[in-house]
C-alpha cells in the first residue's frame, strides 16, 4: 500500500516539475492534468474518497478544459511544435531563473524543517482523536456522512460558496464576451 | 502524517517556482492552483483525525469550488489581457488602464 503511495507521489511531482521547467505549453498542460489525477490518488490515501471525486470532476473535468481552451484562444502557435515534431525538451537551466530556484528551495526548506521538527505522533489532538474513535480506518461510509455534514452543520458555507460560485461565473461571462462597438 | 505534509511543501515549492519564473500567464495561473492543491492535501491529511465532523474534507471540498471559480474568472480577464495586448506574457503587460 505504501508502495502506491510513493509511486503516486513521485508521478504527481515528475509531472510538476516538468510543468514548471518545459518549454512546450501545451505538453505542460497535459502533465497538469497528469499532476491531478495523482493529487485524486493521494486524496484516496488519506481515506478522502468524496473530495478525490469531486477533485476529477472539478479539476480534471472542468478546469484542464478551460485552460486547454484559454491557450487556444491566446496562443496560435500551441500545437505547431508538436505537430512540426519539434524537439523542445525541457531546459533545466537558465540563468534568469535562478532567483525563483532559490526562493522555492529556500521555502521549502523552512516547510521541511518545520514539519520535520513537529511529532505527528505525540500530538494531543492527535491521541484525543485516537481515544474518542474519532478516526477515519477506512472501513466507513465516509460520502454519507460528508454529504450529512455538508446539509447540517456546513449548510452556511455551503449556500455562501454555491452565490459566490454563481457570481463568479456570471462575471467571467461577462468579462469574456465580445465587447460590442456601440 | 509527515509524508503527505512533505509531499505537500514540495507540490508548494514547485507551484511558487512555476509562478515566478514561467513567461506565460496560464502558467502562471496552473502554478497556483499547484499551491491551492498542496493546501488541499494538507486539509484532507489532517481531516483523517475528523471522521464525525469532517472538516478536513468539507472545507477541501469548498476550497476545490473556489479554485474553479478563481480559474473560470482568471482566464476570461487573461482572454481580454490578450485581446488588448496581443500577448499574455507578464512581464510584457505594463499598463493597467486602456
């Protein structure tokens, strides 16, 4: 089981990496894609099943689109490298990027040191949540009580986020549309 | 427990080099949601310890819908940006106003 796990991890970081270093635009979006479908895998692992699902619906089924199409609709020469067969392997190297590398590092050494200094497993909460069953094992229906919780104690959150989430659209139809010459 | 959370800075790190160094605004934009999911995996981590609650995964849940809906409006502001400029490189875009 762990062993998924590591594979997964280091499926989804290789595609992040190479999001981050390639040159072809529209090879980046396709590992995207790739880096999401492994995040649903590892929500899987932390025993998330309705936020992996809802993760391949939202992200990979609505986001990935909408960028897809955004690059479509802004860059025009997407596809000629691929279709050219072009070699555009990824520069690892370059100068100009070396203060984001170091900046990345640098904060991911303190996220490391952190959570390297921290003992996950003397944590109060941690025993408190042990002691009370309050512990997912793997053997609930985990989407049941999500969706209780999501009408009962979460019913606020929900209907601010589902207004916002209608604005949100509406204002991205609005700033995409045509602007009429009148 | 620590190794989804070292998974998780890593995802971060990569996402914030993506969003300092790429010259493409998408890319740009696909590095923030690589930080937003980062914070997601932290969420659904700890929300393990929640199982009558579930915070963890209920707020997961809300964070996803709000990254959709920050994509949705990010790209139609980019589509104008390259309307206008006939580029989305960041660093080509000087002035606000047109």
């Amino acid at each position: 089981m762990t062993a998924i796990f590591y594979i997964l991890a280091g499926i989804m970081l290789a595609a992040a990496c190479y999001v981050a270093v390639s040159r072809d635009i529209a090879r980046a979006v396709f590992c995207f894609f790739g880096v999401l479908f492994a995040m649903a895998g590892l929500y899987i692992f932390a025993l998330a099943d309705f936020v992996a699902v809802t993760q391949i619906l939202v992200y990979a089924g609505g986001v990935v689109v909408l960028m897809i199409f955004a690059l479509m609709l802004t860059d025009k020469q997407l596809l000629e490298n691929i279709r050219r067969g072009e070699s555009s392997g990824p520069r690892l190297f370059r100068a100009r990027a070396l203060p984001s590398i170091l900046l990345a590092l640098a904060v991911f050494a303190v996220l490391l040191q952190v959570i390297t200094a921290v003992d996950w497993g003397n944590m109060a909460w941690r025993h408190e949540a042990v002691a009370a069953g309050n512990r997912i094992t793997g053997h609930e229906n985990m989407v049941e009580n999500v969706g209780v919780n999501l009408m009962t104690r979460y019913l606020l959150p929900f209907e601010v986020i589902s207004v916002f989430l209608l604005a949100a659209l509406i204002g991205a139809a609005y700033l995409a549309r045509g602007r009429t010459n009148n | 427990m620590s190794h989804f959370l070292i998974v998780g800075a890593a995802l971060f790190s990569i996402g914030l080099y993506t969003v300092f160094s790429r010259k493409n605004a998408i890319l740009v934009l696909i590095g923030i949601e690589f930080m937003l999911n980062a914070a997601i995996l932290n969420l659904v981590a700890f929300g393990r310890y929640d199982r009558i609650d579930n915070e963890g995964q209920v707020f997961a849940i809300f964070a996803i819908v709000l990254a959709a809906a920050t994509v949705a409006v990010a790209l139609a502001i980019i589509i104008n940006v390259y309307k206008q400029y006939k580029t989305i490189d960041p660093d080509k875009i000087k002035d606000m106003k047109y």
